[in-house]
C-alpha cells in the first residue's frame, strides 16, 4: 500500500460532520466510476465507523476524527482514525450478545477491516473494500502536503482537506461544500 492517502481529512467528532464525510465518499465513488451499490457500501461501512468515534471515542467530548482513503485498480482502502480512549475490552463480551449493528454492518460489506489502538490513545480502522470497477488515482505529492481548511460556523473545529489528484477537487469540494451549509457550517469561501 501506499503511504501517501488521496484524500486526508480532519474535523471533529460531531454527528453533523458525519455528514461532510459521506458527501466526501459520494463524490469520490462517482469520480472512481463506482456503481449504486459499491458507493453504499462504501459510504455505509465507513460511516458507521466514524459514528463509533462520534459516540465512543471521547466520551461525550469533542475531539479529532480523521479519514485517509487510498485508491487502487479495483480496492479502496479507508482508514478512519481517533485520539480517544482506545479500543476496550467489554466485560462478559463472550458471553453477552453484541448489541450493536454498526460493526457487523462494516464486517459484511468490506473485504477486509482491521482494528488497532494507536500509541499514546486512540483507534485506527482500516477497512478494504473490493471493488473491480475503481481505477487507481495518483496519490498526494508528498511535497505539497499543506491542507486547506474549510471553515465551519465553530472556529474552533476547522475542517482540513487534502485531495489528489488535484481533479478530485473539482468533484468532491462542490458536495463537500453542500453538506457543510446542510449541516449548519458556513460556505468555506466565506
């Protein structure tokens, strides 16, 4: 795999954000060329996970939830990534049934998904989904990795945004951009 993502994005943990992440997949699943299906499935699974990390990561805290995608001749991979409290284990889990439906959902609908805490606190998930239809894109120059920020209504939770190729700006900002002014963030331009 790569180490250079095509699409690197920050915000903050909050459920209207969700939303700006699924605009994000959308435009990038219509730009990769993917069908109805393989666009849900894509935006449902990752979706999922960054809600986890909205309800779980910090305890009803606000904090970073980033999202790295990496595109492939037919694969994607999506890593979605907090500086919370980290993956615990849940007491009677062998014996209890799991009382979510988000993971099983993310399980079903990608080729591959692996679980990690991350040094000093945190998770990262790392979800591949096969999809023979998606073309590869050249990843980011790592020389020009400067994000642009996309102002939401709070200052203090920036939006940063890095794409590439540069034509992936042209597809995604647009949806981005629809659902910052839905969501209750202002048009980055101001």
């Amino acid at each position: 795999m790569s180490e250079i993502p095509n699409v690197r994005l920050k915000l903050a943990n909050r459920l209207q954000d969700v939303a700006v992440v699924r605009a994000l997949l959308l435009g990038l699943a219509e730009t990769l060329g993917l069908d109805a299906l393989a666009s849900d499935d894509l935006c449902t699974a990752v979706t999922e996970v960054c809600k986890n990390v909205v309800y779980h990561a910090y305890e009803g805290q606000e904090g970073p939830l980033e999202l790295e995608i990496y595109t492939y001749a037919g694969a994607v991979e999506a890593v979605v990534r907090d500086h919370g409290i980290g993956i615990r284990p849940h007491v009677g889990e062998r014996t209890l049934p799991h009382t979510g439906i988000g993971l099983p959902i993310v399980h079903a609908l990608t080729q591959r998904v692996a679980y990690a805490n991350i040094e000093g606190g945190g998770t990262e998930v790392r979800m591949r989904f096969a999809l023979p239809g998606a073309v590869a894109l050249e990843p980011l120059d790592t020389h020009e990795l400067q994000p642009g920020e996309l102002d939401p209504a709070d200052a203090e939770s920036p939006i940063e945004l890095t794409l590439a190729p540069s034509a992936l700006a042209a597809s995604l900002l647009p949806q981005v951009r629809r659902a910052m002014r839905s969501s209750g963030a202002s048009d980055p331009r101001g």
